[in-house]
C-alpha cells in the first residue's frame, strides 16, 4: 500500500485530504497530513476584522472537524523534509516514510525582513492585518482612533492574497467615513508596484476608483526601512513616507522547514512546475498553495483550482501514468470596495482580467470588472462556502481552469 503524505493543514492541505477521501485512493492508499496547530483559520475574515465586521471567534473552528476520519492526522511540527530518504522528520525526531509527499506549508509573514519594523512602535501605531493577532490589535487601535495620516505599505511581492491591501483601504475609506472622522483622515497607498491596478484592462475600468475615494498612491515604492520612533518609512529610492498609523504587509515567506530542508528559492518557495504541480526537488513531491514559487495569486481560490489537477495528478503518478499540464494559473477574486459594494476578477497565467458576467454567461449573477452590490454579497457569502463547501471538499459548479464564456474579448 502507497503511504501519501500531507504537510501543512491549512486551506490547500485541507481541501486536499477532503478531495482524495471521496477517491480511489482511500481504498489503495494510507493517507497522512500533519500540522502543529489545533485551529483552523478563515483568513480571508482577517480583513474584516480592524472594522468590527467579523470577530476573532468568526473565523476559527477547530481543525480535526474538517479533516475525514479515513485520513490520520498527526498534529505535530515537521522539523525537516529528507528527499533523499523519502521521509520527513517530526519534532520528537519520530520519521514518517512517504511514497508521496504533498507540501502544503502555506506562507507566512516575515516582518523581521524590514529593518526596524518590528521596532517600538510595532503593536503600538503599526499593525498588520495578515495575523489575527494583528487584525485584531488594529480593531482596538482603530476603536479609539481620532485620525491623522493612515499609510498602508507593501514590502514586497509576492503577497498572500494581492488584493487584500487594495479591499484594506477601501473598507478603511469606508468606515472612516461611517464614523464620521473620513475629513481627518489621509489614506495613503505605499507600493512597490507601479499603481493600484497593474494590468491594463483592470487599470482601464477601475483606474478612477482610487481617486474617487480621495486615496493617494505612492508607487515604485521598494521600502529599506521602517523608523518607528519617528514615524517614517524609507525607500531605496531615497524617498520617505510620514506616518500616524502604519498598517504593513510585511514580506511574506515560506515555511522555515522549507529553507531547513535546503530545497527553497530565496524566500523559501517550493520549486514547481507551473502546469502539473509537481516538484522541481523531486518526482515523487508534488507542490499545492501558497507554498509554491509559481507565478499565479497566493489566494484561497487557486489552491481549490489547484486541488482539483493535483488530486488527479497524484492518482496517476501513483499509478505511473504521465501527469496531465492542466493548471492554468486560474484564480477569481472578489475585491471588497466598501459602501456595500464589490469587483469581482478572474484570470490565469495568461489572461489578464477582463469584463463579462460569471459564472453564467450573460447571466451572472455577477459582473467582472465592475463595482457591484451583488459582487459584495458574493465576497459575504465566501465564508459560509469555505466552511461548508471548499473545506469538506464538495463538488462546485466551476471548472478548475478558466474559461472565457462569459467574458468580453478586447
């Protein structure tokens, strides 16, 4: 019997263990995912968190109730993946052999990458929303918050969900001016891309939505060092950035086990062949999620477009069948714009994001590229979807690669 080994229980390790128990390969196949951690978190909600949205308690439930009984799950810290001896190694030093290994480890925020953002102010006036504890230390902070200058700062791309900076100020224009404080308010934009919008289509139809909302952008921004004493944030470039409130997108990383294994890219990323999923370390690893260096979104819906090839993949891998090149680099986000409103984007590796309807052709009942009430219930609704739906691995009505019915051709 072929033994499958899962690390990292997050979304994509999750999804997948859910997907391979309704398979074959139950039957065929020991299957074993491992994670250090006892809750499972809707990471997405993060983002609501600072405006009194979600709460804390909103967005974690327990991970054993969304991992099948047919799976054993070893709740413990991998210290180390041997490729070479088709292993990994738990923290008690106890070795778990695999004929299989999916990792899973997901990304993580890495502060410390920045000098001195992690500095006096760190907690204090600078926050980040990547991290419950952050998220909801930012809700305190903002609880009582009179105004000022609000600077929200990208260190650097990749990020885990690209849109979430973009939803952070828009809800953040919008609450300001629910509490009535929006007139004392600057929201300022700090990126090191070259606008809000970078590719064009989007930049054509949604190009205006910053200046509407009085945001200002700062772009080409590539930032050295943060000085949290003085409240200045400092380019490469020579430029500085004052601020009141601070809310960072820290540089986001792989798993440290990635880098203690020795097979990583620079900010430990797993080498991945961009259309199987399989690994560039081994034939016998495959790569799912955030944890891959592949140029697609390290978002929640690509790991579900992902499972879907991966699963089939590992089936015929074990099986010694040649892998199908079916992942496409398909992602669809909802981006939440405030005022009860959304956008919705979908796209791949090759196509950027273009206006249309999805995911019924002509129908909807939601709109690409435009700013709608039914797009912000669709962002609304996710939660429900990810607990009850993606998490148990169901069944959706959506092909994993993406499709152009539906969608204008410009």
């Amino acid at each position: 019997m072929k033994k499958i080994v899962v690390v990292g229980a997050g979304a994509a390790g999750t999804m997948l263990v859910n997907k391979l128990a309704k398979t074959h390969l139950i039957d065929e196949c020991s299957i074993t995912i491992i994670d250090p951690h006892e809750i499972h978190y809707y990471q997405p909600g993060f983002l609501f968190i600072p405006f009194g949205i979600y709460t804390e308690k909103m967005v974690k439930k327990p991970r054993r109730d969304y991992i099948p009984n047919s799976i054993k799950y070893i709740q413990s810290k991998v210290e180390v993946i041997e490729p070479d001896n088709n292993q990994v190694v738990l923290s008690d030093n106890t070795k778990i052999k695999y004929d299989f290994l999916v990792i899973a480890t997901g990304t993580r925020i890495a502060p410390e990458e920045v000098e001195g953002l992690t500095g006096p102010g760190w907690k204090k006036n600078v926050f980040d929303f990547y991290t419950v504890e952050g998220a909801v230390g930012l809700s305190k902070f903002l609880r009582y918050w009179k105004g000022g200058k609000m600077v929200l700062n990208i260190a650097e791309m990749p990020i885990k969900c690209p849109v979430a900076p973009l939803e952070f100020i828009f809800l953040a224009d919008w609450w300001f001016t629910e509490q009535g404080i929006r007139d004392k308010v600057e929201i300022e934009f700090v990126t090191p891309l070259d606008g809000a919008f970078t590719k064009p289509i989007a930049s054509k139809y949604l190009g205006d939505i910053v200046d509407r909302k009085n945001i200002k952008i700062v772009p080409d921004f590539n930032v050295e060092s943060v000085d949290t004493e003085k409240n200045i944030i400092k380019s490469y470039e020579g430029t500085d950035v004052n601020y009141d409130l601070l809310v960072e997108v820290p540089t986001n990383m792989g798993a440290g086990i990635i880098e203690k294994s020795g097979f990583g890219d620079d900010l430990n990323f797993v080498p991945t062949d961009k259309h199987t999923l399989q690994s560039k370390v081994k034939e016998n690893i495959f790569v799912l999620g955030d944890a891959t260096n592949l140029p697609s979104s390290k978002a929640g819906s690509v790991a579900h477009f992902q499972v879907d090839v991966l699963a089939e993949n590992l089936a015929r891998a074990i099986d010694g069948k040649e892998l199908h090149a079916d992942f496409d680099g398909h992602a669809n986000c909802f981006i939440e714009s405030g005022f009860g409103k959304g956008i919705l984007i979908d796209f791949n590796y090759d196509t950027e994001p273009l206006p249309g309807k999805f995911p019924v052709p002509g129908v909807g009942p939601f709109s690409l590229l435009e700013e709608t009430k039914m797009n912000h219930w669709g962002k609304m609704t996710f939660r429900w979807v990810y607990w009850n739906l993606l998490m148990r691995g169901a069944e959706l009505p959506l092909e994993s690669q993406m499709s152009m019915a539906g969608k204008l051709k410009l």
